[in-house]
C-alpha cells in the first residue's frame, strides 16, 4: 500500500534585504548588497510503503488416518509485515548556498506466531503499527555547496571558489536473537569536505593595462573562402593558345 507526497516551489521566494539601497551600488559594497535567503525549501517529499504478506501451508497426508504410522502436519505460516518511509529535501538557502538532505526508514511489524485469530493478536498488530513499527534500519546522507563570494571583491573578480561538506550515517539493529542483542546495534558514519578554486584568465589580463591593450589590438582572424578554403588570389598562367595554322604539304 504506497502512499507519496511531493511538495515543490517552482520560484522560491528569495528576500534581499539590501538590494533596494541606493548607496550600496558601489562595486566594493557588492558583499552586503548581495545579502540574501529563501525561507522555504524548493522541494520536500515524503513516500512510506506498507507491505503485508502472510501465507499458510497445510501438507495433507495421503495416506489413511487409521494407519498406525499416521502424525497430522501442523500448517506452516509464512508472514512479513513492513513499514518503509522515505523523505528528501532540496533547500536552496541563498542563491550561493544548496543543502540536501536524504533519509531512509525500515520497519518492521512484529506479529505473534501462528494464525491472527484472536482479538489479542490483532490489538498487538494494531498496537505496533500505531509505534510505527520497530525500527531495523535507518540511514541518511547531508550535502552542503557554498559558492564563496570571494569574485564580488572587484580585485578578486576573476576568482571563484566553493565549498562542499557532506557526510553520511546508518543505523541498523540488532536482531531479536538474545546472544545478537547483547552485542548491540550497528552504526556507520562518514564524511568528506572539499574546497576548489578557478581563475578565470581572461578576466585578470583585462585589468592590466598592458595586456589589456595587447588583446584589444589583436589582429582580426582571416577569414576562410567558400568551402572553408581560402581564396587563392596566385594570377595563373595564361592558356596557350592552340596551334591551328595548316602545315603545307
């Protein structure tokens, strides 16, 4: 039984404070100028899966009941009952700032053994579906990008710079097995970081003067003729002309 929700902002409200502040044009204010956040997320969703699956087997023996050798074959039951439940968000902070965040649920519904036909079995299923479920699995993953607004300082321009954190955690339990619950449950964890950094060339020439004067005099690449080959202006030689006067005989 599935059941998905999905809640998403096409254009996020995004609040600048400052960009109506007439003295901030100035270049060198760019940093505060630019100050900014979304108070919403972009996108939540939100999914949970219920899955139930109970089956029973009986072996019926063929052969007479009045053989001496006759044991009747209890019936053989097979139940699963899960609760999966699924969440992701994307939050773009500021315009230089996206967080994500990612998490998974496993559960599961314990059942007493046997056929669910009395009263008690049921109030205990309904019991643990209302805690939902016992929890056996749960993992989740966090990433953060940070575009550093190092190129709004005018000399830094042609810098750019970001950085990344992201880390991971799952937990998964013990199961109910006395010698497994005295070892306890398992958790892993990681994370990484990251900083990188461009320089844009082009950029920084063009605030020195002597390169920057260089480039704006380049010379005008040539241009290529029809066929993308160029024209052969090379005057070629004249056709000879052709011999028509008679020999006499």
């Amino acid at each position: 039984m599935p059941l998905a929700t999905t809640t998403k902002v096409q254009t996020p409200k995004n609040i600048k404070p400052f960009d109506k502040v007439k003295f901030m044009a100035s270049p060198w204010l760019a940093l505060i100028k630019d100050i900014n956040i979304t108070p919403l997320p972009q996108r939540f969703s939100f999914r949970t899966d219920i899955n139930r699956r109970y089956a029973e087997t009986r072996i019926r023996d063929v052969a007479a009941a009045s053989n001496a050798g006759f044991l009747p074959l209890p019936p053989q039951y097979t139940k699963s009952y899960t609760w999966n439940r699924n969440y992701d968000t994307q939050w773009p902070i500021t315009k230089s700032i996206q967080m994500n965040f990612r998490a998974t649920n496993n559960a599961r519904i314990d059942e007493d053994t046997g056929r669910v036909d009395t009263k008690a079995k049921r109030d205990s299923i309904l019991e643990n579906l209302s805690n939902l479920g016992r929890n056996t699995n749960y993992s989740q993953s966090f990433d953060i990008t940070y575009q550093l607004p190092i190129n709004k300082i005018p000399l830094l321009s042609f810098v750019t710079a970001s950085a990344n954190y992201a880390s991971t955690y799952s937990w998964t339990a013990a199961s109910l097995d006395p010698t497994a619950q005295s070892l306890g449950n398992m958790i892993q964890n990681s994370r990484t970081q990251g900083l990188t950094g461009q320089m844009n060339m082009m950029l920084l020439y063009n605030k020195i003067p002597y390169f920057k004067k260089i480039m704006a005099n380049k010379p005008p690449p040539k241009k290529a003729g029809a066929g993308g080959k160029k024209d052969d202006k090379t005057p070629k030689p004249p056709d000879a002309k052709a011999d028509t006067t008679k020999k006499k005989k």
